[in-house]
C-alpha cells in the first residue's frame, strides 16, 4: 500500500499555535485519483464497510448482508438461510460417501461407500429405489404411479387388497403339507389362501368390500348336513295297483341363493321278493318348500331330477349311491329346506332291505360348495348374507307391435219381409233381400230385408277393430238409373220368422241396376260384430219411405262381410 503524507492541516488556529485542542471531522472523503486505486493490494479492518462490489482471497466477517453472494466453496460450521439454490449439497467431498444432493437426485450411500442404499431420482422412472450396497441389486421401490415393489411385506396389524382384508393367519392354511406357498384352495399371499382364481375374481369384482370378514362368504362352508341310518328287512308292498313309496331319512339345511350345494345319497341293498323281473322301482332326492316339510310319494315337482336312478335288477341285492351338484335357487330353493331319500317299488311289485344292518344303510350328506360364479355372473353379492340375493325378475319385454289382418266372411243366410214384417213367399224374392215399396205390388207394403253372418266374437277377441264393410249387390231397382240402398243391423244368428232389427239407416250408398258396392259401416258397430251381438245387415227404407227410389232387391249369396283389426 502506498503511503499518504499531510504536511499541515490547520483547524481553528493560525500557524498552529494551538495543537491540543478537540478536533471534529465531517464528510471526509477519498476521491479515486484519475489513474489511480483508493485502496491498492494489501490488508484492511474495518467495522462497515458499504461497498458496491467486494473481492477477496480472504477475509473474516463477523456479520454479512448481501443481496447475493457468489463463491467457489463455502466452508462453516453451520449455515442460516431461507433458501439455497445450487447445483450440489454434498456432506462429503468424496464419491459415494455420505448423503449427495444434485441434478440427479438424492443418493445416500452406506458408510462403506458402492452402491447408494437409498435412490430418489426424478428421471420419471424409479421415483423411489433401495438397494444392495454391496452388489447394486434393487431390493425395492416405488414408481412414478405409485406401484410397490419389494422382496417381503410385514404387517404389524392387518393388510388390505381393494378394501379386503389379507393379513393375518388363514385357518384354511394352517397345517395343510406340501409347498408352503400353495394351500389347497389357491396360492397363499402373507399366510393367507386366496382360494385359487374364484376367490381373486370375486376381490376384483367387489373393490369396496369393507367387512373384515367378508373373505369367507366365497368360500365353501364344508359339511351342512351328514346323517344315516339301518333299515334292515325293511319291506314294499305295490299290489294293490299303486307304487308304494318310502321316504325313511332326511335333514333340514338353510340354503343361500347364488351357492352350489354337493348332495350324496345311498340306499340298502334291496331285491324282489315276488319273483318278478324288469324294472323294480326307483331311488331320488326329493325336497320341501322352504320352512316346509316332505313326504313320501309327493308331486313330482318336489323330486330332483338329477337325483333320480331306476332299480332294474330286481333279482340281486341292489343299492343306489348317487352324487349331484344342486345350485340354489335353480334346483332347490332358498330357505330352511328339508331333503330327504324317496325309494319306491312300481305298482304290482314287492321288495324287502337285506337283514344285515351294515348293508341296509340309508345315509344323506350335504356339502356347501360355495358361491356358484357361473349362474350369477355380475349380479350384485350382497356379503352380510353371504351370498346373492336371487336374480332380479327380467325386465318387462317391450309390447309386440300389432298386426294388421283382414278377414272377408261370406253370407251364412237371407230373406225378403213384406209390410207386416212376415216372410216374402213369392218366387221373386227366392234368394233375395228385399227393401221400399213397388208400385207393382203394392200390397206388400214397404219390404224390408235381412242378410246374417257367423258371429265374429272369436276371431276379434283381443283385437281392436279398425274398419267393418259389407259387399251388397243390387240386381233389381225400380228406376233403370238405379236406387239407393239404405243399411241398419241386426242380431239374429239364424233367418227369423219376422223382421226385426237393432238399428236403421246407418249407412247408404247410392247403385247402379246389376251392380255390387263395398259400403264401409260406421265405427259405432265395430263393439256389436266384435261381442257377437251384431250378426249382419238389415235394409229397410228411412222412415218407411213410399219413394221408388229405395225399391230394390239384393242377391243374398253375393253378400259378404269385410273386417279389418289389429291384434
């Protein structure tokens, strides 16, 4: 550092004539000199300094405040701060020592050094990773989405798949031999069966069980019903023209719906004793209602199909033992049922049990398979009854659109009237109805007629009528240009002695001599022909009309009926 020489600095007296008196200083200040340095190479203490810029090789700081500091190495004891940004935190300087920080992630490596024990990285891959120090295997981890890998998992109280519980000791599991890790029902997982892939289906199905013991509602509850019993010189009797039923063993079970039940039964040994041959009798299971109760030779509809097997060696000891899988409620139904074992001999036959106890025994077992997938494939499992609840009615089938049919039904009779309402005799009106006045014969008054047809009840039950016509010809009217023919109905099913009919002039339709005319009824008739109380046509001028215009006669076998309905 270069030296600065005062030669004289004067104060408060001339010449320096007072040299110990207090000197006050203020706003003194070092101006860099043009070319020059204020503070050159060197050392300076100071208690402030207030600086724009500081470089240093060295120097101590009791207390500093800065904006930013940058520094190839940091070295202290300890440091305070709110946040340090950096590219490396390091607690050793040496590789694979201590605990690094950087880009890569957080390494943390055993006091050996190799391998880090524990690995965070941010790569997207492995977001957490342990592993062997000494050989770098992966142990464990967990993935960017959470999955877990690892070489063992212990529990200290319970563990969960999907909300079920898997923890814990599995008394299903427990002294079965062989592998350790396959039990009889499936792969143990943690000390537990897992009952093969049924019971996994069922864990997948159902991911918000939460009963602690809703694992045992897949499996097989095992024996619900075991019971026999000797019948020795046990005998039938069918002669009197009807078979002779027997029904000597059975048992109560409550059955679930949705569960498979296993059902094996035996009868004595037994044979003819009338000398006969063929077909003895037959063996079968038969069961109740629930809370109901069976009996021997009861409807047919309560015998188990399957069950069933005919005894048709009638000359040598015979016996039946048969096995059958029943699902509930498809082949028995739910509730407390009873089973039982039905034996009988055909009508006509006898047949007795061998003496000896050993061979005439009766025996009946019940096996709960458990839940039976196949008939109940995504119905809901309802756990607190361990089991389904049978399958929900099918819906309702959409209403079949109707169809549209038309029916055309020929006259079944006819008959002209005169004025009085009696039967016309005359030759000109064989065949024909009738219908107004002729100024020819005028003694017959104004005519009338009748055409009839079969009831049409049956063939419109259930339908909707949508259109009734009737076919009329005229071959006569008195004008040669034609008449008007006015039409009513009736209801006789048969010609009348007399003209009658329900109602008049419902209809008219203007013809032409010789011709024939589809005329439409009106609406108001189609309950009539539909109930069967209309039977046909009545003619019969409005108001008893004298005018020629409705004189005419109709052929009666060229009438027809014409129906259009839905259904």
């Amino acid at each position: 550092m270069r030296q600065l020489y005062v030669a004289s600095i004067y104060f408060n007296h001339p010449n320096g004539t007072e040299k110990n008196a207090q000197v006050w200083l203020a706003g003194l200040s070092l101006r860099k000199r043009f070319g020059g340095e204020v503070v050159l190479d060197g050392s300076m203490k100071a208690r402030h300094i207030d600086v724009e810029d500081l470089a240093a090789n060295a120097g101590f700081i009791a207390d500093l405040t800065s904006k930013i500091v940058k520094s190839d190495v940091f070295q202290g004891k300890e440091f305070f701060g709110g946040k340090f940004i950096g590219a490396y935190f390091w607690t050793s300087p040496l590789d694979g020592v201590g605990l690094k920080l950087d880009n890569e992630g957080l390494r943390a490596y055993g006091p050996e050094g190799g391998e880090p024990v524990v690995e965070i990285r941010p790569d997207g891959g492995t977001a957490v990773q342990v592993s062997d120090p000494a050989t770098g295997d992966v142990l464990g981890g967990i993935d960017s989405e959470g999955g877990v890998a690892g070489q063992s998992l212990s529990v200290v109280e319970e563990a969960r798949i999907d909300g079920v519980i898997v923890s814990g000791g599995d008394p299903l599991v427990e002294g079965h031999k062989g592998d350790v890790n396959l039990g009889e029902y499936g792969p143990v997982f943690n000390g537990r069966s897992l009952l093969g892939v049924h019971f996994m289906n069922y864990i997948e199905q159902h991911p918000n069980v939460t009963d602690n013991f809703s694992w045992l509602t897949a499996v097989p509850y095992g024996m619900v019903l075991n019971t026999q019993k000797a019948d020795p010189s046990l005998t039938w009797d069918a002669v009197g023209g009807q078979h002779h039923y027997k029904v000597r063993l059975g048992g109560t079970i409550e059955t679930v719906a949705g569960r498979l039940y296993q059902v094996s039964y035996g009868t004595p040994a037994m044979r003819a004793t009338d000398g006969g041959s063929g077909n003895l009798g037959e063996a079968c299971i038969v069961r109740s209602n629930d809370g109901g109760s069976i009996t021997a030779g009861g409807a047919e509809g309560y015998k188990i199909p399957a069950s069933k097997e005919f005894i048709s060696n009638a000359g040598e000891w015979t016996s039946v033992n048969r096995t059958v899988l029943l699902r509930c409620p498809d082949d028995i139904p739910a509730g407390k049922i009873m089973l039982g074992i039905e034996l009988y001999v055909n009508s006509g036959r006898k047949a007795s049990t061998t003496s000896s106890s050993s061979a005439a025994m009766w025996s009946l077992s019940v096996l709960d398979m458990g839940l039976h997938y196949g008939q109940y494939n995504g119905t809901t499992l309802y756990l607190d009854k361990k089991g389904t609840e049978p399958p929900p009615p099918p819906p309702a089938p959409e209403p079949a659109k109707p169809k549209r049919y038309t029916e055309t039904i020929p006259a079944s009779w006819w008959q002209a009237y005169t004025g009085d309402n009696s039967q016309a005799t005359h030759p000109t009106y064989s065949g024909r109805a009738a219908q107004g006045r002729t100024p020819h014969a005028p003694g017959n008054g104004v005519m009338r007629g009748l055409i009839g047809f079969p009831s049409q009840a049956s063939l419109l039950s259930g339908a909707t009528v949508k259109k009734i016509e009737v076919y009329v010809y005229a071959d006569k009217w008195h004008a040669s240009a034609g008449g008007t023919a006015v039409l009513g109905t009736h209801g006789h099913g048969s010609k009348p002695g007399s003209w009658s009919s329900t109602s008049n002039d419902v209809a008219r339709k203007k013809m032409g001599r010789g011709s024939g005319l589809w005329i439409t009824l009106p609406s108001s008739v189609h309950a009539g022909f539909k109930s069967g109380s209309l039977r046909g046509i009545s003619f019969y001028p409005p108001s008893g009309s004298t005018s020629s215009e409705y004189y005419g006669l109709f052929t009666g076998k060229k009438a027809k009926l014409r129906i259009t309905y839905e259904k």
